[in-house]
C-alpha cells in the first residue's frame, strides 16, 4: 500500500518538499500554524492541517523542518505531539540544523514508541527545495531508511548515506554551517579590503571566481553585494543561529573554533546594526560602517 | 625584432614561466643565485647567468619572480639592480605578492629610467606554470603592456588586465590571498570539528564539495588530510607571510580584518609547532594537538 507523506513546517523548504513530493504523485499531509501558509498548500493539491497531532494520524513518514531544536522537540514530545500518535513502524526524519548531540537522545524516546528517528537535516535553499532537488544529509538505522526511502526520493535530489547513527547527519550539516558560515563572512571582510584598497568590485569578483580565493559563497553571495540588492535569500539572524549551534556544540565538545568564534562576531555586529533580517551579505556593512567605504548602490537607488 | 624575455628567479614558478617562454620560441634568460637551477635552466635550452645585472643588459622584458618585496627592491634599485643597465622603453613585470602600496613607488622609480611597470602578481601554482598557465593580475600603463603583450602570452595562460594604475594587480592578490588563506584554515579547523565529533573524514569531504560550504582550497587541500600526506605543495611559511603582508597593508590602510587575523594566528601557532616547512594543511595538526584527534594516516606509515 503506498505511504503517506507529512510534512510539518511548511516554510519556504518545507513547503517545496511537501510540494515536489505531490507533483511525484505522494499523498500529502502538511502543517504549518499559519493560514496563508496551510491554503497556499491546500490550492497545491495537498492536505492541510494545522495541529502536528492531527497530521500524525494520517502519515507514516513525517518530515520536521521547522526552525530549530525547541520546535523539533514541541513537534516530537509536546502536547501536540507525534510521538504518541503516529503508527507503530512509521518514521520521523528530522531536518532543522541543531546540536549534533541531540538526535541521538530523540531516537531513543522515539524508539520508546516503536518509531525510526532519521537525523537529517538539509540543504540547498529555497530554490533547489521547491524543485525537489534538496540534499539531505541522513544518518539513522537502516530499517528506518528502508521504511521512507521511497519518501525521501519524493522530495530530495540528493539522500547523503552518512551511517546508522543518528547524530552524524547533524554533524556533517554543522560543518556545512562551519564553512558556509565563515566563508561568506571572508567573502565580505576580503571584498570591503579590496574595494577600500581601490580594486574594482567587478573585477574583483570576477578574477577571485577563477582563481584560489574561490568559494561557492564567494560566487554566490557577492553579486548581492555588486548589485547593492540586499533583498534577504538567507538572513544575517540564520547565521547568528547556525554558527551559534556549531559554536555550543562544539563547546560541549571543549573543542576550540577561533575561525567560526571570529565569523559569528561578525554576523553578531551586522546584526546590531539592525540588520539581522537582511540578507546575510549584509555583513560587508558592517565593514563598511566602520571604514566610510561606499558600496555599489541598486540601479533604482541611484540618484 | 623579436624581444628577449629575462627572468630572475628561477624557483617554481620562474622556471615555469620561464621554460614556457622556451618552448614558445622566445628567446630566454634567467638568473638565479643557486647553481643547480642555472643548470636545469640551461638544460632545459636557456640562457643561465647568476646576475640580473648580466641578464639586464640582453632583455627587452623582465619578469621578477623572486619571494618578497626586499628581494624585489634588491633586484631593482640594489648594486646588481636593472633599473640602471636596461635599455629605455623596456618593461619590469613585479610579481612576487607585495604590500599593493610598494608598486606605484617602483613605478615612479623605474619612470625615472625611462622603464614601464606591470603590476602582475601571478597565480596557479608550480603545476600550472610548468605549463605556461599561470594567472598573471595586472595592472600598468597601457604603454608597458603595449610592449610586453607578446612575452606576457609566452608564459602566461591568462593575463587580467587590471587598470592603468601599479598596485591594483597587487591588490586583487592580496584579496585572493586573504580569502585562500582563511579558507584553508577553515577547512583544517572544520574538518578537525567533524572528526572529533564522530563523522568519516572522506564522508564529510565529499558531501561539503558538493555543498555551499565547498571552496577551492577545501577542494584542493583537504585530500592531503585524507592521505595523511604533509609534503609541502604549498607551505604554512607561504601564509605566514602572505596574510602577515595583507594584514600590513590593511594596518596601513586603518582596515580592521578579524577574519584574516585569526587564520594568521593559526598559521603562526602551526609555524611554532615546527610545521612552517610543511604543506598548509598542517594546520589541522594544530586543532588534533590540542585536542588529542588521531588524524588519518598515509598508507606508508601504517603499522
């Protein structure tokens, strides 16, 4: 009997898994506690709901991606939870960025109800999610992969195999975030130097994308910055959370991270500048502020 | 008539650059203190002497491929300096990574003997130059690359035409480096992290190529990790000095650069650990030191 898919989180991924997963034909419920959001996903074919409770009845795989651990964990074991209500055998695949600790305690207490937890979180933006090309970075027992592997093709291009133990999926995304996170910070300091030493911002961007200093956040987030289009894609306040994440957990770890400790400055200072809901480029402001450097002003800004 | 193209330098890069010239039909000098490259250099069907005021006196072009600034000031203006003996309207290409501020006074310098500047910094490493495809980021006066176009092409696989002003071509270099220097850092502090947090080392490299936490360094770097192989391709005395010479020119410029600071201080701390001589990417070692991470080891070494 073909199983049904929940999705609870229906934010821009959420809402492109839930979506790619009915264009592939999947039954789906999903969730979300606002309305535009639940009609929005009603108009695309699916079944929308506004209690986890109520979606679990229906689901056999369920997708979390709501914003954090404190959402995962309400989702799970709160009042509404699903926990308590989903069948026997079904599988709960967790995907909000959070403390690699913590997947491991949340198979256990899933386990307690007969559930596979699957720890994985995903990436590739809004974009790649609403084509049903996200990568997910899984790990977890194998019988749970077996029960929503045909699930996980519905929505994902790409299903990292990391391992059977919960907690390495979330490991590999924190990394992820490491990375990411100082390197778009890079992007901005090193950009913010070059144009205060004279280079031309195009210029710039155009030989550091073939040479060395190249990174997949350089190419991507520096033409915001040569636009002067700060329109948030990912936020200022993301990064804030991710790297804070990486930095407690690896806290936890009492494993130093000078690198990831100076970048989460960075995207700390942005955001006191009130700038924490533009787009996480938005950090070359910060250096600007501090330099009188003038930017590349939007076509529509300029006088 | 067809010029001759003199290089002083004869490392990894010079010889490059210098036997691509060759092998392009120009006719070549090179000088290098260290009999042993003379020899290769002569083998290889060039002219060999041990000084640049020797070689001056034959070359209509210059590429200075030494290891500093000092070493560049030395070649120019010291008691074997070119500035005096090379014939008016010949052209000095200066690519070693200097202070971007250094080049728009040797320009003025070399004006004086009627001499054109480029400003070119080259990159891509020994391999590349090998095959006459170094990166040369170039700045000058339209009248120097007038002259030196067709030697430029004799070594070079791409020349950025920067402006019209010496010290951009240095700049951009510097951007690059700031950025590759930080990244390989990053790469050894977050791929450190993920060890110490339970995730396969060869697992995590090949999901982050394929995410937005991917870089170039990462890409090129962290396989040396993987084989436990620390021969120096590049080593951490490179970005000891390199990022020492983009945080002096930021210092000059009042330019705050917490991010290239930080990764700076890492490389000191590897450099103090006895690792300048080995490859970059013994950084990692540093973060495994501290926190007493068995890292892979090559297959050689296996007990």
């Amino acid at each position: 009997m073909p199983k049904t898919l929940g999705v609870i989180g229906l934010g821009s991924m959420g809402m492109g898994a839930a979506c790619s997963a009915l264009r592939n034909g999947v039954t789906t419920w999903g969730c979300d506690p606002r309305p535009e959001a639940r009609q929005a996903f009603a108009d695309a074919g699916g079944q929308a709901v506004a209690s986890a409770a109520e979606l679990a009845v229906h689901c056999e795989v369920v997708l979390v991606l709501v914003l954090n651990a404190a959402q995962t964990e309400e989702v799970l074991f709160g009042e509404q939870g699903i926990a308590t209500r989903l069948a026997a055998g079904s599988v709960v695949v967790c995907s909000a960025t959070v403390d690699p600790a913590l997947p491991p305690v949340w198979e256990q207490r899933l386990a307690e109800h007969g559930l596979w937890l699957i720890d994985g979180p995903v990436s590739g933006g809004a974009k790649k999610a609403a084509a049903g090309e996200m990568t997910v970075m899984a790990s977890g027992r194998a019988e749970g992969f077996a029960a929503a592997a045909d699930m996980l093709q519905a929505f994902a291009g790409k299903v990292y195999r990391l391992g059977d133990q919960a907690g390495i999926g979330s490991t590999v995304k924190m990394v992820n975030q490491h990375l990411a996170g100082v390197h778009i910070a890079a992007a901005c300091e090193a950009m913010a130097l070059g144009m205060r030493a004279g280079a031309d911002p195009a210029q710039l961007y155009e030989v550091i994308c073939n040479s060395a200093g190249m990174s997949w956040m350089f190419e991507n987030r520096v033409p915001h910055i040569l636009e002067g289009d700060y329109r948030p894609l990912s936020t200022v306040n993301i990064f804030v959370k991710d790297l804070g994440i990486v930095l407690d957990a690896a806290h936890n770890l009492k494993f130093p991270l000078p690198l990831a400790a100076a970048a989460h400055q960075l995207y700390l200072a942005t955001a006191a500048m009130g700038l924490g809901g533009a787009d996480d480029s938005s950090v070359v402001k910060y250096y600007a502020a501090l330099a009188g450097l003038d930017l590349p002003v939007a076509a529509q800004e300029k006088p």
